[in-house]
C-alpha cells in the first residue's frame, strides 16, 4: 500500500522515554512525519516538545482525558488530512514498528485489522491478562464473532469506518466499542498475529475501574 494516504496515531501519556525512537523509525520506513499523530494526553513530562522537534502533528490536551479521547481526536484529525486509513500503535514501545508491514499486506482486504498477542499473551501482567480475556470474551458476544485480542491497541483502520459509526467513550473501552461497532455495522475485521514486548514501561490500565466502565459501555450496546 502506498504510504502517502496511511497515517499513524498515537495516543501518548509520559511517554517521553519512547516516543522519539517510535517517532524515528516510522518516519525511517516512509511515514510524511505530518501523517504521524501523536496525542499527547495531558503527560507531565517532555512527550510533546520531544516529537515537535521531528514534524510530527502534535495534539496536546490540557488534562488527562484518557486512551478513547486520544484516539478520537487522532481519527479526527487524519480525517481533516484527507488520510485514508490509520495505524494506531501504543507509544509505551511495546510494538515493533517493522511489523506493520504485515497489515499492510491486508490492507487492502480488510475495513479493520487488530494484532493477536498470541505467543506471549501469558507474558502479560495478570491483572491485565485476566482484563484482556474477560472483555475480549464480551466483545465477542456482542459482536456476534470471535474476538480474540479485544485490546490491542496495534491495528489498522479504514478511516471510512467513522461514516458508518461514531465512537462515544473517553478511556479504555473505546477499544471496544470500535470493534462492536464495526462488525455490527458490516465492517469486515482481519487478524494480524504480532509480537509485543512486555518492558518496565507504567501500565495506566485500572482494572477494576476500567472493568466497570467497559460493561457500561457492552450494556448500552445492548439497546443500540
């Protein structure tokens, strides 16, 4: 697929020891540094003055307002650009930038591609693990098929998804509600196996909170 309608968007909090590397290699593989998004979400530490340096689109949000906000104004934004798909990659340098070539061979293929942490799932922390597999579980039910990695944040997205659906969650669900939305609405989803790297990086996932506010979000889909 031709780089110049692909972007990339990366939610970002206090990532200021990861971001430029990331930064770097994509624009290394072809990138335009204006197609690469980094949101930063309100960090208290250099993340936004680290990229600006680089051309990158910086979208800086005065506080904290979570991983879905991030996202939604990423997608936002790429759409402004005329961009017509977008990777999304977590900024915490858990994803191999090289392996994004291998959405790419699907792109074409598929409105939504998501990573399968299947060889080193066991490797993630447990409270994570059991919140992985508990809404990934949901997510498949409501999406009347198998989803088996409902949050992983490495994915690709046909940017034309947002005529057919609108995302309404701020923090970790919005994952979610994206993938129940788009298989509900016709959208074809593709699975792309990925290595992920579990490093000593600040999880900010609450898993009892973020729990709490994935069901309301898989109850109010019910009625949607």
């Amino acid at each position: 697929m031709d780089k110049r309608g692909l972007g990339v968007v990366i939610p970002a909090y206090n990532a200021e020891k990861t971001i430029k590397g990331i930064a770097e290699e994509l624009i290394r593989i072809g990138f335009r540094p204006e197609n690469i998004i980094v949101v930063d979400d309100g960090s208290c530490d250099r993340t936004s003055e680290i990229v600006q340096g680089l051309g990158v689109s910086v979208i800086r949000h005065p506080k904290n307002s979570g991983k879905g906000a991030s996202l939604r104004d990423g997608f936002n934004l790429a759409r402004l650009k005329s961009l017509e798909k977008v990777i999304t990659i977590d900024a915490d340098n858990q994803h191999r930038v090289s392996e994004i070539e291998n959405f790419l061979k699907r792109a074409d293929v598929c409105d939504l591609l998501i990573g399968i942490r299947k060889d080193n799932i066991d490797a993630m922390p447990w409270p994570r693990r059991m919140v992985n597999r508990t809404v990934s579980l949901v997510v498949s039910l409501l999406s009347d098929r198998y989803i088996p990695d409902a949050q992983c944040g490495f994915r690709l997205i046909d940017l034309r998804i947002f005529d057919r659906i609108i995302l309404q969650t701020d923090r970790y669900q919005t994952e979610s509600e994206l993938l129940i939305k788009a298989s509900r609405s016709g959208c074809k989803i593709g699975f792309v196996p990925i290595t992920t790297y579990y490093n000593s990086s600040k999880s900010y996932i609450r898993p009892v909170l973020d729990t709490v506010r994935f069901i309301r979000m898989a109850l109010r889909s019910l009625w949607r």
